[in-house]
C-alpha cells in the first residue's frame, strides 16, 4: 500500500535529575557536595532512507518518544545523555508543524537528516550550587522537559520523469514497457490510484527514474478527482511527459486534454509551466491517430513552438525507444537537484519574529483567601527544582524576593498565614521571611 501522507506525534526524552549526594570518605572528614548532574534526554531525528518509498511505517506507529537523560551520581559522576531516536523516512519528505503549518525541513537527499523534538537539559547536582556561603547546600535540579509537537509528512515521490496526463491515455502501460514495474492496467478511469516508480534502462549506459502519476482531470488543483493527493508529486519531476490519447479513443479532443492538464499543473504551482515536457502522442496504432496528430501539432507548436512531439504506441512499442533517448538527453542538459522543489511566496507565508519576553513578568489575582501567583517563567523554573529540602525553598523564596512577587503580595493585601498557590503548590505567607509549604 502506497502511503504519503501521515500525522504523528515526537517527544524529545526529559534530561535526567541532577541528585543531592556528599562525599562520604574514611579520613576525608566534612567531604563538600558529591551530587553529579542529570545527563541530556535524547532528540528525535528524521533521517532519508533512500530504501523507503513510501510513509507505510508511520500507518502503525505514531508516537515516537526518546529516552530521557540518566540520573546524576554520587561521586560528582554526570549521569549519561540518552542516545538520539532516529526515524527513517522516505527521500522527497516534507516535515511540516502541525500547529504554525510551517516547513520545518524538506529532506530529498539520502543521509539528510533534521533534530524535529530537542531532548531536555539534564538537571544539575547539588556540587553545583556550593558557595562560600553554603558550602554544603541540599538543592538540585529536575530534568528539564524534552519538545514534544505533532508534524505531518508529506512525500513527494522522488522520480527523474513524471508521466501525467487524462485517465486511460497509456501512462501505466507505457510504464510497464520501458521498466519492471508492473501497475495495475485496466480498461476504466483511475486504474492506478498511487503513483507507480520505475527504473528505466535506456540502453546506452544510461538510466532514469520514471513516475506513473495517477490520472488528472479538469479541476485537479481544487482537488477534484485524486487532486492534491498526487499533484504534489509531479513538482519532484524533472521532466514531464504528457502522454496524450492521440486516437481520442473516449470521443475527447487530444488537443484540448493537453491545454486543460497544462493548465491545472499551472494552476497548481506556475512554475511546472517552465518544467522540461514532452508530448508522447500515444495510441498512434489507432485509426485517425495520424490525422489528429497533425491536427495537435498544428495547434500546440503555435502555443508552444520549443514543444517536443514524438509519435508513439505503448502497445507496438512503436517510437518508445526514441521517446526514452529524448527524456535521457534532456535530463542530461538540467542540473541533477531535487532542490528543483518550489518554495511559496514570501507573502504567503507566516513570518515568526523572536520578541523577547520579560522573564519578570507574573500576575496575582484572588480566588476567594487564597492568593495565585501567575507566570510561566516561574512555573518553569519550579518545574526544575526539586522543592523537598530547606535549602531549595530557601533558594526559591529569594528568587521570589528578588522578582519583587513578596513586595506585591504584600500591596495586594497578603498578611501572615495568607495561602499563595503558584502552578500546583500552595505556600503560607511569612512577613519578612519566607514561604513555606
């Protein structure tokens, strides 16, 4: 099954607690603080796989979680950083945030790979907070939480030669002839309902990627028929053959198949109007083939004069080698970049400024007698620190202090024995001392 497009949920591991510990040694009296920190949560990594074709994996695993950080140790040992989960993805995948809708990276290249969730930072041991003062402190630090976010990934299949074109010209059987690759072939629209790839061996030494895009109709880009599900796939293509029913087998115009399925690429991204195309007039087997192809080339060398037209039939095999010899040429006279991917325009796109923020900030507002202090950057900060010591609430209640929340507590009419409740911890208000669980 042929899947390109899944949503899926990545957490970087949590870093690990930094730990209280004192060095506790025969003649070594009054050792100092031993506590080492928490090591590094891993991060999630995205790497190209160039073996993968399609999202398949992602049907039946959604979650990807790394490993947090190791503890500290005693003994001033930093505990160990987890090691990185890497996710391989298919070449040509598009990681998109499922929140801003931002392209967080286009990944084309095998080995390419992009940190999508940050691990955390590892918490840090009581050996780091010894002062002269406090020579000996009981406080250390949690782990600080790794990123998690949800992204979508979007392949977009990775071919040399995009076959497009009405359902029921031939893409699929001309496929099947110039490769191994053996789509499903039937007579009725939209046999093949995901892109079918194919190497194809010119025969001269020289080798090239082709894509059986599923068939498009009139209102593609809108998402009529399989719309956007596979016009994302031809902006991968270098090349574009459209094969055209010269025969007009099902009583339509070929000239007219061809200006509508130009059109809806155009539509789509107007840059696949300046992408490399040669019309493969299929069919010729047929009666009043000839006569219609001197009818379209009269027609299209007026809207395009550079077009190449070449002749062929999928079923005789007739003008097909030619056909290939003509896509390897071509490919030969553009640069080999799939960076060839197309970029919105600049006032399309959401643009995010860093504003910087007032780590100072903080509300308090009243729920009945009890005063709640509001603030991320404190409610992050407490998520740190590891509140089961005296020295930690001191060290937290200066911070406080020093935010200036005691002086307005105090306007706000906090006295004695008032409770404060910041994030889900409720301390008793002190005067000019300290908060207390």
């Amino acid at each position: 099954m042929f899947v390109d497009k899944a949503k899926i949920y990545v957490k970087g591991g949590d870093g690990g607690d930094g730990i209280v510990s004192f060095r506790r040694e025969k003649y070594v009296p009054e050792g100092g603080p031993a506590g080492g920190d928490g090591g590094k949560g891993g991060d999630v990594i995205f790497r190209v796989d160039e073996g993968l074709r399609t999202l398949m994996d992602f049907r039946y695993q959604r979650h990807f979680k790394a490993k947090r950080g190791e503890k500290g140790r005693n003994k001033s040992q930093h505990g160990a950083n987890a090691e990185s989960m890497i996710v391989r993805i298919p070449p040509g995948t598009v990681v998109i945030d499922d929140d801003t809708q931002e392209v967080i990276a286009d990944l084309t290249r095998h080995g390419q790979q992009v940190v999508v969730a940050r691990g955390g930072r590892g918490g840090r041991g009581n050996i780091r907070f010894a002062t002269p003062n406090n020579p000996a402190p009981e406080i250390a630090e949690n782990g600080e939480e790794g990123e998690e976010r949800w992204v979508v990934l979007e392949l977009k299949v990775m071919a040399d030669v995009g076959l497009v074109g009405f359902p029921s010209v031939g893409k699929s059987t001309l496929l099947s002839v110039v490769s191994a690759a053996k789509p499903k072939i039937g007579a009725y629209h939209f046999t093949t309902i995901t892109p079918n790839l194919g190497v194809v061996d010119v025969g001269d030494g020289r080798s090239f990627v082709m894509a059986d895009l599923p068939g498009l109709i009139e209102g593609a880009h809108e998402g009529i028929g399989l719309g956007h599900e596979f016009l994302r796939h031809v902006e991968r293509t270098r090349v574009i053959i459209h094969v055209v029913d010269m025969a007009g087998s099902e009583g339509r115009d070929p000239y007219e198949d061809w200006l509508k399925i130009n059109q809806e690429l155009q539509l789509y991204n107007a840059k696949l109007a300046e992408r490399p195309q040669i019309v493969a007039a299929n069919k010729m087997d047929m009666p009043e083939a000839e006569q219609n192809l001197s009818e379209f080339t009269r027609k299209a060398l007026k809207e395009r004069p550079d077009l190449d037209i070449m002749p062929i039939s999928s079923l005789t095999r007739q003008g097909v080698q030619e056909l290939l010899y003509r896509a390897a040429a071509i490919l030969d006279e553009i640069p080999d970049t799939p960076e060839i991917e197309e970029v919105a325009e600049v006032e399309e796109r959401k643009v995010y400024r860093l504003e910087k923020k007032d780590e100072q900030q903080f509300t308090i507002r009243r729920e009945n007698d009890i005063f709640v202090v509001e603030s991320e950057s404190i409610e992050r900060m407490m998520k740190r620190m590891q509140l089961n010591s005296h020295d930690a609430i001191l060290r937290f209640a200066r911070i406080l202090r020093k935010m200036g929340v005691d002086e307005a507590l105090r306007q706000r009419g906090a006295k004695d024995g008032t409770i404060i409740r910041i994030a889900d911890f409720e301390f008793e208000f002190v005067e000019g001392s300290s908060y207390y669980y």
